[in-house]
C-alpha cells in the first residue's frame, strides 16, 4: 500500500465502493464495507440476489454456472452460514438449494443490505481513473439491462474509491477440446446447462469430469439412463456427507487436525476414503493424495458403481461419430450424449487483462485477492478460488479483509513482500499438484487472513477466561463463528453460539430439543480428559527432554 492510500483510508469521510455481483461474496462484502464506515454501491446484472444460488429453469443471459433441482448442499448448515448470522435451527443439516437462497434473503433483510443493490444493472467496463496514479480510484461505467419493460439501456460513468469484484470465477463453461468432438452426433453438454436427467432415460451417456458436479450429475443419470460412464483424469477421491454415526463429514475440519504433519494427514485422508468405498477396486484411484488430488462429496455414486449402473473409465482420447475412445484402448460405441462436468474458465470481462490476465497461471493475486502489480490496493477480486472444504468461510473472511484494507486499517505488505509471496505460492503449488491452481484448503487459508484481520482466535489467549470454548475452538469443528470471538467487528453471542452450534446442526432432526443442562456433565468430563491428556503429554515431554 502506498503513502498516498494510508492518507486517504480515515482521513475522508466516506469511501465509495463498488461491488460487483450480489451473491455470497456481494452480499458479505456490503456487509463487510457497512462495518468498515465505507460506501458500498452494488450492481447485480439480474433481478435477485444469490448468484448460483438463485435457480432458474433455464439459464439467465450472462449467467455462468447454474444449480439443478435435485441439488443439495455439501457442506452442513453450519459451514455455510455467515459468521454472525446462523442458520435456523429449524433447518436440515444439509439444505436443498431453495434453503440457502432463503437464507440468503434473510441475510440481506437482517442486515438491510438491499438498499446498497441496484439490481437489473450490468458492469461494462471498469478502468484506472485519470488520477488513478495518485488516487487509486476507479471510474466504472454501468448499464440497465434490456428487458420488456425497460429499453433505456443508456450507459453511466462513476467514479469510486475501490472495486471488489464479486462475480466469481465460475463464469465461462470450460470444455476440453478433444478430437473427434465435432463429429460426435450425439448430445453434447455442458453441466452449466444440466437440469434434469428425463431426457436422458433409457441411453448410454458419458460423464467427463472428477469432481463435485460430474458425482451429482451422474448419479442422478444412472437412476433412468441404461448405463453411464466417468470418464475421470487422474482418479477421484470419494467423499460421503456422513461419517460414523451419521457425524457430518465437514466437523472434520478441525484446528488440532490441521496441526498434523502432513504425511499423517495423507494416510488419515486415504483410509477414511478407502474405509468408505475400495477406490482401486472401483476404478477411482489415482497417483495423487487426497489432499492435492481431485475429490468428489457424494452419497450416492458409491452404490450406482456397484451396481453397474455407474462405469468408471479413464481419460477420452478422442470422440468417433458415434462413440468414444480412451487412453488404455477401451472404446463406447453407441453412446447418446456426453455431459462435459469439467468447469469453469476464469472470464472476468470488463477489466483489462493488464489489470486481470485471462489466464490462471498469469494471474498474480496477492493471497488469491488483490493484484499485486497494481500500485494501489484499491481492488479485491473475492471468490476467485476453489476450496477444498466449505467456500462460505473463505467469501467471507476475503470480503472483511478487503474492507479493512480499503478503510486504511490493514494495509498491504510493500511490493517486494507480496511478489515473493506469489513466487512462494507457485512454486508449492507446482511441486504439489504440477500446476499452478486457484484452490485452496479453507481452513489454512482462513487462519492466514484472519491472522492479518486480527480476528483469529487463539488457544492460548481463550483457555483462562473459557476452558471449554478454548477447547470447542481447537478440538472441535472449525466453524466460521469463531472469527467473531475475538478482534475487530466480533458478535457478542459468537461463544454461545459456538456452544450449541452442533446441537444446532441437528435441532431439525431429532425428536425432542436438547437441553443444554443435560450435557454439562459431558462437557466437564471432556474438559477434563482433554487438560489430563494435555499434562500427561507435557510430563513426558520435560522427561524425555531431562534424560
């Protein structure tokens, strides 16, 4: 950050943002600039909030990626909640998409984030003011979209402080280009444009992909199609929405877990996968761990690849008129249509490459969120990742870091620090998984920035005045609550919630609500455990040391 950005960030009375897109990361960066005393001014190309989660029967102009009927979430309740608005406790563990949009809505009422939105308005062009080099600021020009009750689509010019780019990077399908596919006569699509499996009863299909949406999409085929094959680069790794005893899978993410050596990580990783389903007998297993390898969150793939009505089949070597070749010689012949579930392309079209290249390996985002070579860190781009573990967290913890750094409370490392930083970042991610990737482990990544937030809770710092919320925080899952318990903006009831958020996760299942007083004995005895194991290893620890 420049001298010129510290002066401004406090001095000024109010700061104008622009924000661009109103779903998770819109929504959370309003929120996040109202908390900073910014401005924000969002534009929304579409007539409703949500972004991806806002389903249509068909996809809206400009729309990128898509939801389908059947979708349901792969992160519980609690993951995908903001940090100082829980979800209803009437709410299922997993929601169905029309619950998360909901949530949404209520979000935005609770908050009074609607009046920020200018919805039904388009973002054409954003570029460097004529002071930019100075200022830092903006000048962003916007346009009404056409509709049939609105043909005044004349175009307007706005000068802002700073840009958070909240658009996401799930914009532009990507489909491989594979020979043959021009000649294939059957149906070619892409998952963006998936909204059903009726019309693919009683054919072959194939389905190109390894990840979250190529598991939903197929298993959901498999249940009316004769037969549908995987087609999957490098193997898979198979994840159910449940662990043992119905536990979600996500209260995994923990912090003492995350302190592992990663080695033992990797072998923990592989036999909860293998425990669940045999990955070499299944035709899943690749070279890569689960940490850096491709994963999949789906319950019901497992018992279709059992049942034949699933077919694993690695990667397509090239298309015939009527079927498909592989990489190991098998062939398809006879096949109907091919499902491309192989994402998306970063395509961020109103700002100039020079400012956001359109390649991911060109991309030189500090910390995956601001362009390092710019003089001013007067842009974010949020939610220009892939996470591994909910994304939630992430959307939120960027939108309240960027807004510190705008408001002038959190500036940026010098030039040097953050281009070294991005030199880091490549080489791991090339060593890693061979490439250079946008994704990012949640709960690593959210520690790092809430580190520079001043918002990460520490161990140490809660266990005097709260025991069994220093332990809830450490052993327990790794919910986005925590980040209000400590630091700028915290939520006065962010402990007690922490408290019940797991009993929460299960308010709309079970029979009767749980009384809080009919646990006190466990949560005593768990505190006690914990601080007997804790001196137990800190005795042998001072032995081994004195001998």
């Amino acid at each position: 950050m420049t001298s010129s950005d510290k002066r401004r960030g406090g001095m000024e009375s109010t700061r104008k943002v622009a924000i661009i897109g109103a779903g998770v990361s819109g929504l959370a960066c309003i929120k996040a600039c109202l908390e900073e005393g910014l401005e924000p001014v969002c534009f929304e190309q579409h007539d409703e909030l949500g972004g991806v989660w806002y389903y249509t029967d068909e996809p809206r102009p400009n729309q990128g990626a898509t939801i389908y009927k059947s979708l349901v979430s792969n992160r519980t309740k609690e993951m995908m909640s903001f940090s100082d608005f829980p979800q209803p406790k009437e709410a299922p563990p997993f929601l169905p998409y029309t619950q998360v949009h909901s949530y949404l809505r209520e979000f935005a009422d609770k908050f009074e984030l609607m009046k920020f939105i200018q919805f039904g308005v388009q973002v054409q062009h954003i570029w460097r003011a004529d002071d930019y080099a100075t200022s830092g600021k903006w000048m962003v020009r916007t346009a009404p979209v056409a509709t049939d009750n609105n043909k005044n689509t004349s175009p307007q010019t706005s000068l802002f402080d700073s840009v958070m780019v909240c658009s996401g990077h799930f914009s532009k399908p990507f489909v491989p280009k594979v020979p043959g596919l021009e000649e294939f006569t059957g149906v070619v699509q892409h998952s963006r444009d998936y909204n059903g499996a009726e019309s693919f009863k009683g054919r072959k299909v194939m389905v190109v992909g390894g990840a979250n949406s190529a598991g939903d999409v197929a298993a959901e085929v498999a249940q009316v199609a004769s037969v549908v094959y995987l087609s999957v680069r490098d193997g898979t790794w198979l994840f159910p929405r449940l662990a043992g005893g119905g536990k979600p899978r996500d209260f995994c993410i923990q912090r003492a877990r995350q302190n592992l050596p990663e080695w033992l990580k990797r072998i923990l990783l592989r036999r909860q996968c293998n425990a669940f389903l045999d990955h070499e007998n299944y035709g899943l297993e690749g070279c890569k761990d689960p940490i850096y390898g491709s994963t999949m969150i789906n319950d019901e793939i497992a018992f279709r690849l059992a049942t034949g009505k699933v077919v694993t089949r690695p990667v397509v070597e090239r298309f015939t008129r009527t079927g498909a070749v592989f990489t190991d010689g098998s062939k398809i012949d006879q096949l109907d249509a091919v499902i491309f579930a192989t994402g998306y392309n970063v395509a961020i079209p109103f700002l100039e490459s020079d400012i956001l290249p359109r390649d991911v390996g060109d991309l030189e985002l500090y910390k995956m969120m601001f362009p390092a070579r710019l003089p001013h860190s007067t842009l974010a781009v949020i939610g220009c990742v892939g996470t591994i573990g909910p994304i939630f967290p992430v959307l939120e913890i960027q939108s309240r870091w960027a807004a510190r750094v705008f408001s002038g409370h959190c500036p940026l490392p010098d030039p040097q620090s953050m281009q070294e930083w991005l030199r880091s970042n490549r080489e791991k991610c090339k060593s890693k998984i061979g490439r250079v990737s946008l994704m990012v482990c949640t709960l690593p990544y959210c520690e790092d920035i809430a580190q520079e937030l001043g918002v990460r809770p520490s161990f140490w710092q809660l266990l005097p005045r709260d025991p069994y919320l220093a332990y809830l925080v450490y052993f327990g899952p790794a919910f986005p609550t925590h980040y209000r318990l400590v630091g700028p903006h915290r939520w006065a009831g962010a402990a007690r919630h922490v408290k019940m958020a797991v009993s929460n996760t299960y308010s709309a299942t079970r029979k009767s609500a749980q009384k809080p007083e009919d646990c006190l004995s466990a949560k005593v005895t768990i505190v006690k455990v914990m601080f007997t194991s804790l001196c137990v290893i800190a005795l042998g620890i001072v032995i081994g040391i004195s001998y």
